[in-house]
C-alpha cells in the first residue's frame, strides 16, 4: 500500500437478517469478525476500529487485543454505524474512512488502493466505490446482489436490488443477458471523508433508502455525487448464507 493517510471502520451488527450473529460464526475455529479484522490490519491503514452494538462482540475484539467501540443499536445503516465511530474516536472531517465491509474478508490490497483513488481524482464526489461485472443471470436476478447505473462520468445513477437496466427485448423466456450491455455488481467497499459521513449521518432514511435498503440512495437522494469504478481484481464472495461459510471454508484449504 502507498503511504496515503486513512483510516478503517468495519461495522459489526449482531441482528443480521439474513445470518443471525453474522460476526462471531466461526470459520476453521475462528470468528469471521476476526478474520476481517487480520485482513484489515494487513491494508496500511492509520488505525482500524470495530464499530458494533453488541457486547459480545465487543468483548470478543477486545480479547483478541484489536480497538472497538461500542455504538447505537438504532442505527440504520453501517454507514450511519461509522459516522457515530468518527465523533467516538474523534476523528476530523477531513479524515480519510473506508467502510470495511465484515462479511468479505480478503478484500484484495489492488481494489483498496483503487477506491482511495476514486476518491482522489474526483474531488466533487462524496464517495468512491467498485463494481464488477455481472455474467450469469443467477446474479442479475438476485436481490442480494446489489445492481448500479453509472453515466459516462463514471457517477453513480441509480442503486436497486432489482436487474437494472431492464431490457425489453432479452428479459423474455428463454432469457438472455443483453449484448453490448454491462450490468454492474456494486461492491460494499466505500471510501468517504468524515465530513461526508457527518452530513449523511443527519439526514433521514430517504424514500428509495427504505424501498431498497439501500443506504447509499440516502446519499444519492440528498444530492451527493457517487464515483464507481470496476474493480481491478476480483471480490471474494460475501458470506450471506450457511452456504457461503461452508464455501469460504472450502476455499482457505
């Protein structure tokens, strides 16, 4: 990693939906938390904090000689979550965050530096994020895969769960991805500026955040700009299901 100054966040939430205690399920004998935080630690960030609402999982971190702090259980959403762990640690506003996402541990080093640099070369914007391309309809189709629209700038259109653009002519059995046409997987790596995350944190849900769960269409909403770029190596899948632990077992041998 170069010696660009920032920091990380990885909001740990106990309730998740889809995978009750998300966080402390062990993988090979030790917790997922812990995991992500060891990757975490490996990225050449300032300082890397756990942001959670649940004692056990702050007790676990703490055991384990790593900084976490404990925050609101009404928060909703992780970046809600990370802006009240900037005023704990008392970060400024022009501290540099990224959103470590907790359930996708070994987030590759090249896709880090990549999204530091959105953020670097598009000043105008809020936030930078990645994307990869979408090759399967399984995934097109799949509301756990979260689907964006940029414009030629490379900002952020629009952010749905559903298989956005919808095109007429190929979305009709048999079904068919559309030729000429990227769908774009959006990847929960975020990078975002304390001050950024202040004003977010002030704002209701919006409308489309709520319809969607979709935090970042709060931001969108609100009139923040949003630069994605597709990401220079592949993500690891997120660990969502007892299926995905059983494959990310699977993959550490």
């Amino acid at each position: 990693m170069s010696a660009f100054e920032f920091v990380i966040c990885i909001p740990a939430r106990y309730a998740s939906t889809r995978l009750p205690g998300k966080p402390l399920i062990e993988l090979k004998g030790k917790a997922l938390i812990l995991w992500a935080i060891e990757a975490a630690n490996k990225l050449g960030a300032k300082e890397v904090v756990v942001a959670t609402d649940d004692q056990r999982i702050f007790d676990l971190v703490t055991k384990h000689g790593h900084q976490v702090v404990m925050t609101s259980a009404d928060h909703q959403s992780g970046t809600d979550r990370i802006a009240e762990c900037a005023k704990l640690m008392d970060w400024n506003d022009e501290t540099w965050v990224l959103n470590y996402q907790g359930d996708e541990p070994n987030v590759p080093v090249e896709n880090v530096e990549q999204v530091i640099d959105v953020l670097k070369n598009h000043p105008e914007a809020s936030i930078g994020t990645l994307y990869q391309v979408i090759t399967n309809l399984d995934d097109l189709f799949n509301p756990n895969v979260v689907k964006l629209v940029t414009d030629h700038k490379q900002r952020a259109m629009y952010f749905s769960r559903a298989p956005i653009p919808w095109s007429q002519k190929t979305f009709k059995k048999p079904m068919s991805l559309p030729f000429g046409m990227d769908y774009k997987h959006h990847i929960g790596l975020y990078m975002y500026k304390v001050g950024f995350l202040n004003r977010f944190a002030k704002n209701k849900p919006s409308s489309l955040e709520v319809v969607e769960s979709l935090e970042q269409l709060r931001a969108l909403q609100s009139g923040e700009i949003i630069v994605a770029a597709k990401a220079v190596k592949p993500m690891p899948h997120g660990i969502d299901t007892p299926e995905d632990v059983k494959k990310f077992e699977e993959s550490l041998g």
